[in-house]
C-alpha cells in the first residue's frame, strides 16, 4: 500500500507519542497527524507505534483496505478520518486480564456465540468492550438483549451469562464504575437466573428478543 516510508512513519509517531502524553485522544491525533502527510494510513500507523499496537493487528481491527478508506473521504476530512479510525476501534489499547476476567470472557464470548446472531453495530460494540476490558458493561448489555427467538440458543445463552454474572458478582461489585448505565449487578443476575430457570420448564422458552 501507499506510503511515505519507514523514516514518515518513525517521525509521525514520535509526534503521536508527545500528543498522546499530552492528553490528547488517538482519533484526534490521527486526524492532526493525516493533515501533514499524503498518506493517512502513515498516521494511524504512527498513533498505533506510539500505543504499541503492531500494523498487523490494526490492519485487523480495520477489515479493509487503508486507501479505500481515504478514498472515501476528501481533502479537509482528516478530523473525520482519525475519528472513524477511532470508532472502529483501530486504536484500542487491549486490557491485562487475570485469570477470572479472562474467564469473565471467555463466558461472555460463549452467551454472544449462543445468541443466533447479533446485529453488526452491537457486535462490534461488544467486542471493543471485551479488548478494553469492560466486561461488565457486555454482561449488562446481552442481558438486555437476550437470544435471538428464532435461531438462537437459549439455555446455552443464559446459562453463560449467569456464569459471568457470578464470576463478576465474586469480584466484589459491578467492575462497570457507573459508567454502563444499565442497572444492578445482583438484579441483573437474578433477571438470567429466572430466564435460565424458564428455559427448563416444558411450557416456557426463556427466550429473548424476535
């Protein structure tokens, strides 16, 4: 692909690196960084370099072809450019988990799994949350959502978010800081629990949404 070379990228990520101590959030020194170079995908690379995220992994994270992305934008639009690296979730810094969050998620991924698909925004969502280590937010969310009634799995669904649900619960609190919006841990578990318990019964299917 396109680019300024070896020598752009080490100077666009020494940059990224002082902006990025600074305060500084990596969609918007991405899209200071792309104002400076004709190859923008020099600057995500530079912000990722400065974060310690390989080009390999953003080019995963990404799921497309770098030009294609500029192509789509125009001149002025590099704001906007950093902004959507940043959405995409180009530029997660994944969390050091021990050996329950790890567990925590693993549960989580297995509830997602059991789901009968989920719809592209929450998936990604859901994933970012799982990097950055919010499992707590994730619990919450698919225990809103629910399996999907006409392919999803219900008792697998349920069953493992109540095992998340007591793994977090063990951690001593809701770990979601406030920040999640969607209630209580304890009640939250007590909603699966009941849902798990239906999807026993002969006349109930502890089903979720449509």
């Amino acid at each position: 692909m396109a680019s300024g070379g070896a020598d752009v990228i080490e100077a666009l990520g020494a940059a990224a690196g002082g902006r990025l101590r600074a305060g500084a959030a990596p969609g918007a020194v991405c899209g200071e960084l792309a104002a400076r170079t004709r190859w923008w995908w020099d600057a995500a690379l530079g912000v990722g370099r400065a974060l310690g995220i390989p080009e390999p992994e953003l080019l995963d994270r990404l799921r497309r072809d770098p030009g294609e992305v500029q192509d789509e934008l125009g001149p002025g639009e590099e704001e906007l450019y950093g902004e959507l690296m940043e959405e995409l979730g180009v530029f997660d810094v994944a969390a050091r988990l021990d050996e329950r969050e790890l567990l925590i998620a693993e549960r989580l991924r297995a509830a997602v799994r059991a789901m009968g698909g989920v719809a592209s925004g929450h998936a990604q969502a859901l994933s970012r949350r799982l990097v950055t280590g919010e499992p707590a937010w994730v619990f919450h969310s698919l225990a809103r959502s629910g399996p999907r009634s006409s392919c999803g799995r219900p008792a697998e669904f349920w069953e493992a978010l109540v095992e998340a649900g007591e793994l977090l619960a063990a951690g001593g609190g809701d770990e979601c800081e406030g920040e999640c919006g969607h209630g209580d841990l304890a009640q939250a578990l007590g909603e699966c629990r009941a849902r798990l318990a239906d999807c026993a019964r002969p006349d109930r299917s502890g089903l979720g949404r449509a």
